[in-house]
C-alpha cells in the first residue's frame, strides 16, 4: 500500500461520513456502539448476522447444495 493510503475500513467510514454529513469520527463511535449492541466485532459478522437472522444464510446454503 502506497504510503499516506488510508486502510479500506477507514476510507470507507469516510465514505460513510460524507454521504451522512457527519464527521468521520462521530461515525466511528455510531459504527462501534452498533457492533457492540449486536455484540459482534466486525461489519462481516453484521453481515452474516443479518443473513442468519432474516433466514437468507440458510437459505443461500440450501441453493448451493451444502446444507
């Protein structure tokens, strides 16, 4: 990574400041207590918690053949 790119979790809390209007840091805190009250670590568990719990991962599973 060339040197002063930011990391791709950063540039994309950026992204998610300005289309909110709002500064980079107070979407940090939002995007934390989030993950803390879902009680998981990262934006990928969200995802796959979100799938598990609309039913989607089951069924993703289920077209591919695995389950």
């Amino acid at each position: 990574m060339p040197v002063g790119t930011p990391p791709i979790a950063a540039t994309r809390v950026l992204a998610i400041a300005q289309r909110l209007v709002i500064a980079e840091g107070t979407t940090q805190n939002y995007l934390s207590h989030m993950l803390d009250k879902l009680g998981v670590t990262s934006r990928t568990q969200v995802a796959a918690w979100v799938l598990d719990k609309h039913g989607l991962l089951s069924a993703a599973v289920s077209q591919r053949g695995d389950g």
